[in-house]
C-alpha cells in the first residue's frame, strides 16, 4: 500500500467517522424534526460554509456549468434522500440501513457495464465482506418479514441503487479535478441543486425546533456534511470507486461505536464481527492491489525483454 493510498484511507475513515456521527446526531433530532427537514438545513448550511471557503480562496465560481458526471451524482444524491426518507415511513430504520447499505453491489454492477473503471477480482471479495459485515452488524434488529414493510424496503432498495448512482458520478467528476479547490466546487455543484430541490419538502412538516436542534443541525452542516463530504471526496480522488463506496459503508461501524461510548447502546459480537468485515473490506483492495501492480509490471518487463 503506497503512502497516499493510505493517506487517502485515513482521509476516508475520518470522513466514515463523522458520518457515523452524524447518523446518532439524527437520530436524536428527529425527536421534533422530520428527516427531510434536518436534510435540507444541513445541505444549506453545508453549501454555506463550501461556498464561504471557495470565495475566500479566490476562486471565481461557475456554478451553473454541470458535467455529465456531476449531473449525474446531483440526480443520485437527490433521489437518495427522497426513496430513504419515503421508506422511512414504511420500514424500521435497520432494514432501511441495511438496504442503503447494498450501494456498493450496484456501483459494482454499474462500473461493469458501463465500463468505465476496471473491477478486479477483490474488489468483488471486499464488497462481499462488506456487505457481509453490514447484515451482522444490524442483524439482530433486521425485520426480514414480507408485511407492511415490504413498500418500505423497496423504496429503500431505491436509496441503495441512487446512493449507488452518486457515488459514481461523484468519483468520475472528483477523478477529473486537480486540486483541493476543485474537489469543493465539485462538492457544492452536487450539494446545491439537491438543496434546491429538496426545499420545497420544509412546507410539508410543522417546525419545531429547539436551540439545541439548531445548534446540532449547525454541526451537521459544517462537520458531518461539508468537512465529512471534502474529506471522502478527497478520498475518492485517490482510491478506486468500489473502495470509496465501501469507506461510505464503514459509518455504519462508527455509528454503533458512537452509539455504544454517547448512549450506552450493546455492543454485541456481531457487531463487532460486522464491522471487522467491513473494515477488512476497505482496506484489503489496497492491500492486494499494491502486490498485484508489481506482478504486472515484471510481466511486462519479462515480455519486452524477450520481444528484444
């Protein structure tokens, strides 16, 4: 594993932390808010903050000019956090966490037939493992009965294959950028069409919000989405779009490990089988990728040599 793979792992796992954080910070605010109200204010007060950061750097902003890429992974997010929230309704929160959760089986199926990246073999095995740990994690609240659930998991498959779409064009969109900076405009192209459209959800639910709800949302915005975002992005930049999906995945081991140290939740043996699988399907890609490439080169020289 060469130094900025792992620094980009770390990037990630900082970014999975946060989002872990931020799923026991909205589990406690949807005591008085709707899940797509705490959405739409974390996303503006997110776009805030990029937008803030952009202008001070001095960077003259284009925000209307959308590649395929961003457009796509704009479409993505959004219907994500629609098909999540409609299911929500209809579904227990562990069902909906694990059916999100197949996001990474469909950015696989995804890249092999659009052929934009290439998956290897242990891209297929880490996804597995990762999938694998999610189930064991949450195994012990899933909800497998076909009843009044059963709308409810199919509108949260439709947040897994969107969550998929996203992470997609996100990768494609952050792999064409250069720097930093780049990285942050891309983040905010797709954060703000998805605000936009997502506001008009705030008129369907009374508001009721506390000091101390604003003061978490505040922290949403800034830390989980806008810090957490630019750190996986920065992530995506260097390791492959599979691993980037998984690092998404991993929040699911933090947010029990939270869940476990702010709230005094069980930690049982599955879950910490799960989330070994899940880690171990994060890093093994880099793992065996940087014994692989070596292999492949020495091939190489061995077959232009005896060509000479």
């Amino acid at each position: 594993m060469t130094r900025p793979y792992a620094i980009a792992l770390c990037f990630g796992f900082i970014a999975a932390f946060l989002m872990g954080a931020n799923s026991v910070i909205v589990r406690y605010l949807t005591g008085d808010l709707h899940g797509l109200q705490i959405a739409v204010f974390r996303l503006w007060i997110a776009c805030f903050v990029i937008f803030v950061m952009l202008k001070f750097s001095g960077r003259r902003l284009s925000l209307f000019q959308l590649d395929r890429y961003t457009l796509l992974a704009s479409t993505g997010f959004t219907l994500n956090y629609i098909t999540f929230h409609i299911g929500l309704e209809h579904t227990s929160a562990t069902n909906a966490m694990v059916l999100e959760n197949t996001a990474p089986f469909f950015v696989l199926l995804f890249l092999v037939f659009a052929g934009v990246e290439r998956v290897r073999w242990f891209d297929v095995l880490a996804t597995c493992l990762a999938l694998a740990g999610v189930y064991l994690t949450v195994r012990h609240d899933f909800d497998a009965d076909a009843g009044e659930s059963l709308l409810g998991d199919f509108w949260e498959l439709g947040a897994g294959i969107s969550w998929a779409i996203f992470i997609v064009g996100s990768a494609r969109a952050v792999k064409q950028t250069r720097s930093t900076m780049d990285r942050m405009e891309v983040l905010l192209k797709i954060l703000l069409p998805s605000a936009v459209v997502l506001s008009p959800s705030l008129l369907l639910y009374p508001l009721e919000a506390s000091a101390t709800d604003a003061l978490l949302l505040v922290l949403l915005g800034v830390l989980s989405t806008a810090f957490g975002y630019y750190l996986w992005y920065e992530a995506m930049a260097t390791v492959s779009t599979v691993t980037a999906a998984l690092l998404a995945v991993l929040s699911v081991v933090f947010t029990f490990v939270i869940a476990y140290v702010a709230l005094g939740e069980e930690m049982t043996p599955d879950i910490l089988i799960g989330g070994a699988l899940i880690i171990a399907g994060v890093i093994l890609p880099g793992i065996l990728n940087a014994r692989v490439q070596p292999k492949a080169s020495e091939d190489s020289a061995a077959v232009g040599e005896s060509q000479d």
